[in-house]
C-alpha cells in the first residue's frame, strides 16, 4: 500500500519501537512466508497541549496520541489583557499540567491554541481580531515556542471545535459545519474531509450575514441586521430585557429557559429560526451531511435546535436535506481543546515533525 | 524530495522515458557529483477528452496532457433525448476527432464529462437531475467505457467550469468561486486548492436561495423566491417581455444589452444585484479571493458584474473583500471542456493509471 519495500517497512518500525512510539500488540494470522506482526500506537508515547481561548476563559488540556484528553484546567483570563499576559498563562498552566504528570517539555509533539477571532493560516497571527485589542498580527506561535519549543499551530477557535467534534463523534463524516452560538456565532467547515480557512482564514463567519428580521438592528459591526445582533445570546438576553426579565448575558437567557420561562423559550425558538434562516443557505452552499450545534446557547435545550431544524428543512432543497442530520454539540465545552490536540497530533504524525523533534532529544 | 531511492528514480525515469511520456530538455547545472538532467513532460504523448454537456448543446475537446485543447467540436442535443442517445454522439465525436489527429482509442488516457445536473462523486451516477429526463442513477461511467475503455470522470457541469477557469487563469488560487449564470443559476467552488462537492454532489448550488426581492415570484422547483427565478436569463427575458420587448431568451436579452437598450441594461444590472445578493453570503461562508461570473449572461458585458460588485462590496465583511477580486470568465465557452479535461488528466497523473492503462497496450 505505502510503495515502499519491505526492507524499508521494516526499518522504520523498527524505529518507530526503540522511541517508545509503537509496541506490538499480536501475532496477525499468517498468509504463507514469514508470520506478520500487528502494532499499535502506545499513546502516551508522547503528548501533545490543546488550547482554547475565549473572550474571558482559557482551556489548556494534556492529551495523548489519540487524542483523548488526560488532564484539563479551565480559569477565567481577560483576552483584552493582551498576548503576552494571556499566553504567558497558557504557558505557565501547561507546565503545572506536565508537572502532575510527571512529565516533561521533551515529551510533547506540538501546542495546539484556539483563538476566538480570525487567523492568518500560514503563519498563525491573528487578523484585525474585533474583540482581541493588542493581538492583531501577533506572532503567537514564534512567542510560545520561546517558551515551550515545540510546534504551534494557531487556528480560529470555532474550527478547533469543528475538527474536535468530528473526531470524537463523526470520525466518518466529511462534510460537517460545526455552528457555535454564545456571545458571537461563528462556524467551522469541515469539507471533502479538509477544515476549510478560505483566503483570509475566515471562511465560516457566518455572524455577520444579513436575515430577514434584522433590519431594524444595529450590529457591534457597523452594519444592520446581522445574524449575531440578533440571535446570539446577548440579543436574546436583550430582547428579554424588554419584556422585564432579569437576563444580562446569554447564560441568564439559558437559566430562564431551563426555569421554564415561556418568553425566554420563544425567544430562543426564535433565534433558532434566525440561525436557520442562514444555515438553510449554508446547506446549498456546502452540501453538508452533519450540522452541529455548539456553544453555550445550544444548552438551552432542544428550543434552539428546534428552531433551527425547522427553517432548514423548510428552505433547503430537498436532495440536500434528505440525509442530513442536525444535532447539539456532544463534546459541550471540550470541543475547542480536543481539535487543538488534533491539529497538532495531525500535523506532527505528517509533517516530519518527528524527524526534527528527535533529532534534538 | 519524494523520499525514493536514486536508483528508483532513475528507473521509473528511464521507464516513462521507454513509454514517451517525458524527454530530456536540458543538462541542468551540476552541484558536483554526476551531472543532473532535466526532463519535461511530451504534451501530447498521450491524449483526453473533455465533454461539456449541456441542455441543448454538446461540446466535445481533445486536449494534451497540459490541458491545451487540440480540435474541439459542437453539435446541438436534446439532453432529454435521454442517456443512451446523447453518450451515443459524445462517442461518435470523440472517435471522429481522433480519426482527424490520426491517433486511436489507446492514444487516450481518460474522458473527462460535466453535466447539466448533480452527480454522485463516487459514482459519477447523475441523482435526480431536475432537467435530464431519464438520467436518474444512469451509469454514466460505465456505459461510455464499454465503448473506449478509459477511465471516465463524471462531474457537474459548474464544477468542470471552476476547474477549467482556474487552470487557464488562476492556477495559484486555492480559493475560487466560478458562478455559471444562464437558463439556471450555480457555482463551482474550490477551496483550498481543492474542488468542492459536496455530501451530495451539491456542494455550489446556489440557484434555490431565497432572495429578498423575490417574495412573489414562483420557482420552477415549487418554492417561492429562488435565485434562479428571479436573475436567471428566462427570468430577465420575462421581465422585459412585460415592458414590450422581443425577449424569448437569455440569448435575446444579450442581443438587446448589447444594442443598448436602457430597460434591458438596467434588468441585467438588477439580475447582478440579485446574484450579488447570495454572493455576499458565499463570501461570508467560503472566504474566496477570486469570483468569477461565467455563463451566457455574463456576456451581456459589464452590466451583470457591476450589478454583483456593488451588492458584494457592499454588504460583506471588509476583511472578506479587502483582496477579493470579482471578474468575468476568461474562458468563455471552452471552460467546461477544459476543466473536464483537467479532471481526467490530474486522475491519470495521480491514481496509477498509467501502469493500469500502459500493462493492457
């Protein structure tokens, strides 16, 4: 399958053993000539740091080859506070996290962070980031790396969540839109297999796009009637403000619903009906067979979800939404940590990475 | 580079060498050591075929391995007429135009095909095509192949129009939106270097979003407000038909832009605002650095692209459109043929064809 001889096949697993990467797991069932070996990935062999960063919270986890997360810490950061104060704390939590474990900078094969704003892909600075002052065109990964010297890979955090979703619930999908509503809404795009960035590493900001409804409201943005100012969660909260309810951020919004509160209910129908609206397009654009539904408003319940499935079964063409399944996130606040770890895993196991970090151990 | 041994390389060089694929062009600059040699690629060592498949035309090209159309050929079809009879003059033509060359069926390393409907990646089986009467699930590949047997690639139409637009005139974009506006309306989109196809095949189909404007106007697929319905050039020619002109067709509506007359200037200018209505939200969604408007209707000038510029500019994101160029197809009518031949070549280059097609001759 690979093309290479056999000779070669079997001095590369041979390397592969003496770094501890892969041991044999059985003797397989011979088909004539010299019995095969199974082997499998010892997945604590090395370890990689997946990263999620919010507007107020940072998410550092450890995880092994696979992808599954051994040890996780979760603090409230101010994003605003700047690159160097933020980071300097992903730095110092991944430490104490090796430490507990008993392991070292030499044992991790790369950093994995999500930034809740747009990313240049090539070189993982952030893009004129609208609520990021002081991250625009930092060089994030060469400012960790004098740190932790190690590879870092900088994506937008909504695709984090796409590529962390999918692997850990639709690993046989590919084609997926992973939506995250809270104080923005966003999406990551998985298509043909690949996380798709587009030109600028924006594609899937989907917050920005006009609906019907919103003519009336003004956006953070400068525009009128943005899907975000009026379906995410503090426009919910907003709106119920007006109908005399106590709900500042989207969390109140979500408290209210689960009290049973009927407003608060209807309005996060509704939103759902809005996000519809624009994933209903979303749908023949892409030609998704997954859409995932994330982020804090999505713990409202089925209502949000409800809402968005009604409009787009509703205005999708039909051979689009035949097998087209829609459904709340799984992974709820792990999915950004989990694709952090898989971008790195995916990007040390293909890259030579390996090659280059042994040669200095 | 490639990880092979030298003295692999050089076998497989001298065997494509045998087979007259490649040739040597030049003595490279030595770095010491034996003199390196540089080889090309022999363009028309072997041949494709690239079929452009419309409503009521066929477009049959013979191109070389660069892509470069050697002799190409037109008829008028009913695509209605059903598969067996339309196949049937795609392999009359095919072996017409090689009987011209001179060259034969084994001269061939593939048949490219685009369709004027969605069609299954994995199959190239077209699915519930809405103007192919008697194409449903027809096994395209398989039946053309009984009669020249080649690998035979079946895609949609649109998709074979971006492919083809960007090798002739992008080839270093990885982030393309080809859009065919003509009887219907649908785009080709390439993504970071790769086409787009979708779960379905649908991936593009843009003609079935609702657009503002049309609340009152009847799709063809039953819904209220398609794209398709209100901008497409039966749509523009209905419209001017109520004004008292002699428009029956797109075609008709290009004759009248390009006599100058005002109302069909302005109906064609209004149709680009339409498109660049739904193009907004592709920016949003794909981040694409390159539009391109293709179709019959782009050929009514500057007015149609005027139209989507002012829209897209207008109502995207500036991040999205600071570099974002929106042009009219350079490639006219041959994008399809070349774009299907592209798609044969890349598949022959790429999949071990040659070894199977070369062990059969």
């Amino acid at each position: 399958m690979t093309g290479l001889a056999r000779s070669t096949v079997a001095a590369r697993v041979d390397a592969l053993m003496a770094k501890g990467f892969i041991s044999p797991v059985s003797e397989a069932q011979s088909t004539g000539g010299r019995p095969p070996s199974l082997f499998a990935l010892t997945p604590d062999a090395r370890l990689v740091v997946g990263v999620d960063l919010g507007a107020s919270h940072v998410n550092v986890a450890i995880a092994d080859l696979t992808g599954a997360v051994i040890v996780k810490e979760r603090h409230q950061i101010a994003i605003a506070a700047g690159p160097e104060e933020v980071l300097g704390s992903v730095v110092s939590v991944t430490s104490a996290l090796l430490a507990t474990l008993g392991r070292a900078n030499r044992d991790l094969l790369g950093i994995g962070i999500g930034l809740p704003g747009p990313v240049e892909h090539a070189t993982g600075k952030p893009v004129t980031p609208p609520i990021m002052p002081g991250w625009d065109g930092f060089d994030v990964p060469a400012w960790v790396r004098q740190r932790i010297d190690v590879p870092v890979l900088v994506d937008n955090d909504v695709n984090m969540m796409a590529l962390g979703e999918r692997s850990m619930r639709w690993p046989s999908v590919d084609d997926l839109i992973f939506v995250k509503v809270a104080t923005g809404i966003g999406s990551g795009i998985i298509s043909g297999g690949e996380l798709q960035r587009g030109a600028n590493g924006i594609a899937g900001d989907i917050g920005h796009i006009p609906i019907a409804r919103g003519a009336d409201i003004l956006c953070h943005c400068g525009n009128l009637g943005c899907l975000e100012a009026v379906a995410s969660g503090p426009a919910i909260a907003r709106r119920l403000r007006d109908s005399s309810r106590q709900a500042d951020t989207g969390a109140d919004v979500v408290q209210l619903v689960r009290g049973g509160d009927i407003d608060a209910i209807q309005a996060v129908r509704q939103a759902g009906r809005d996000i519809g609206e624009v994933l209903a397009t979303c749908v023949s654009i892409i030609n998704p067979s997954v859409i995932v539904i994330g982020g804090l408003m999505a713990q409202a319940g089925e209502h949000l979800i409800a809402g968005v499935r009604e409009v787009v079964y509703t205005r999708s063409m039909p051979l689009a939404t035949e097998h087209l399944t829609i459904v709340q996130s799984q992974t709820a606040a792990d999915a950004g940590i989990i694709g952090a770890s898989i971008l790195s895993i995916d990007h040390a196991l293909s890259n030579g990475v390996l090659d280059e970090l042994e040669s200095r151990a």
